[in-house]
C-alpha cells in the first residue's frame, strides 16, 4: 500500500463517469479480501508467527497481481478514453517498474497524444527507463536535517538504499520498523539508507524521523511532491525505494523490506 501523488481530475460525459462507478464495483470484492489480509498480516507480525506471515504476504501479492490484471483487462475495453489513462495513473503506478509501465502506456490509443494524463504518462515512463535497474544512478544534492549538503554521491563505495517517504504518510511510518530491523543488522561501512523526505513541513519530518528511530542520514528540500529527486526517479507514490550497488548502478527498485536482507547478504559478499 502506498500514498499516491493527488491528482485532479474532472469527468465529462456519462460514459466517463459510468466507467469510473464500473471500476470501483468490479474492484469492491479485491479490495475488501486484500484489507481482511492486511489485518491478517499485521496479528502474525504481533505474534512474531513467521510462517503464517510469509504465507499471508503471499496470498496478498497473489491477489493484488491478481487486481492488476482485471484493471489492466477493464481499461484495454477503452483504449481510447482519457479517463482509462486517469484510471491507469492511479491503479497500475504504485510500485509498477519500467517494463510493466511501458506494457500498459502501449494499451492507450495515440489519438489521446496531446491530452494531460496521455502525456504525463508517456513522460513518466521515458523518467523510468533512464533510473530502471541496470542504469547508473542520476546523482542529487539535497540539504540534510542540519542544513548541510549531502549528495547521493558521496555514498560511493557502499550499498545504498534511498528511501522515499514522507512524516504525513502512514504506509511509510507503518514500512519504517521493517526497515529499522535491516539497518540495525547490515548498516555500517558496506551499506546504509539515504532518506528522502516528500514532507512540507520541517518540524514534521524532524519529528517523524525521532519517533520512528531512523538512524541513518535524511535529506529533503521541503517541497512535497515536486520533490526533485522524486522528479528525478520517477516517484509517484510512498513509500518506494531504489537499491544501488557500490559502483552506483541501480540493482532493484521497491525492494519489498522483508525480502532486502537476503538481498544485501548476497550483496554485500561481492564487495
């Protein structure tokens, strides 16, 4: 689950509008079973039943997959309506990489080139291809929590993961403690986090990063959405993040938490 960028949109014309209900009754039945297993999940996780939390976050992912695929179904049905672009944007953008992005811009009509939501999408994805894995990481400099200077750069030599997240998004703070427990065990010389805040608000975001232990450096410019790194990766939606080698090529994007620790393991034997 994720905080998706607002976006506004008006619909005209019935059809529009008829589409947008139609969404929303043929997604009423996933939606419902995938909150039931996020209630599942979060009962094993305070019980520390790893088992039956492994086999729940299956069954999570499976359905969700399986959500993707009836949205992808539903708006193939109007390749031609702006509002299938809107639906796409908001349904099929969070965590999707570029190769997934670029399968479900191919669905839309060309003669809706020239509309906001056909072009925004088109532009995002050529964003994504240039930071997809296997690219070298684009290079920012940001202010961190004590007014000074901090660049992805300078992490060079280590396994980073930047973190995009934000104080006011709760799927972010409730992500948080799972990325504590990886810090704790692999950061040091070979790895840390590098925090990206989308928070507007100085205080906020100080604040966040207290109450939920995040020892590793933060930077952010304040400036929400139009964050410039977030422009830079692509980030439509929170909390995402991007694993980037010591020679700063790009590994993986969204690396789920409790998958990352394998990860770096065999990472970090490399080095």
């Amino acid at each position: 689950i994720q905080s998706v960028e607002p976006l506004e949109y008006t619909v005209s014309g019935s059809k529009s509008h008829s589409l947008l209900d139609g969404l929303d009754d043929a997604l009423a039945s996933y939606d419902e079973k995938l909150r039931l297993l996020e209630d599942e999940i979060s009962g094993a996780e305070k019980e520390d039943n790893t088992g039956l939390i492994n086999s729940k976050r299956m069954e999570y992912e499976t359905l969700e997959n399986e959500r993707r695929n009836e949205i992808k179904q539903y708006i193939s049905q109007n390749p031609d309506m702006p509002v299938s672009v809107y639906i796409a944007t908001r349904q099929l953008s969070n965590g999707a990489d570029a190769v997934e992005m670029r399968n479900i811009f191919s669905i839309f009509d060309t003669s809706l080139s020239g509309t906001r939501y056909y072009d925004a999408m088109a532009s995002n994805v050529e964003t994504m291809e240039k930071v997809a894995p296997g690219k070298p990481a684009v290079d920012f400099t940001l202010e961190n929590t004590m007014g000074e200077e901090v660049s992805l750069s300078d992490f060079r030599g280590q396994i980073v993961l930047i973190s995009f997240w934000a104080s006011w998004c709760p799927y972010c703070r409730a992500e948080n403690p799972n990325l504590v427990k990886v810090y704790d065990e692999f950061g040091g010389d070979k790895f840390t986090v590098l925090g990206v805040s989308l928070d507007r608000n100085k205080e906020a975001w100080l604040k966040g990063i207290e109450e939920d232990g995040l020892e590793w450096e933060h930077v952010s410019d304040l400036e929400g959405w139009r964050s410039a790194p977030a422009d830079l990766y692509a980030i439509r939606s929170i909390p995402q993040n991007v694993l980037i080698d010591e020679n700063g090529i790009i590994v993986e994007r969204n690396v789920k938490y409790h998958e990352l620790g394998e990860k770096l393991q065999q990472m970090l034997l490399d080095i």
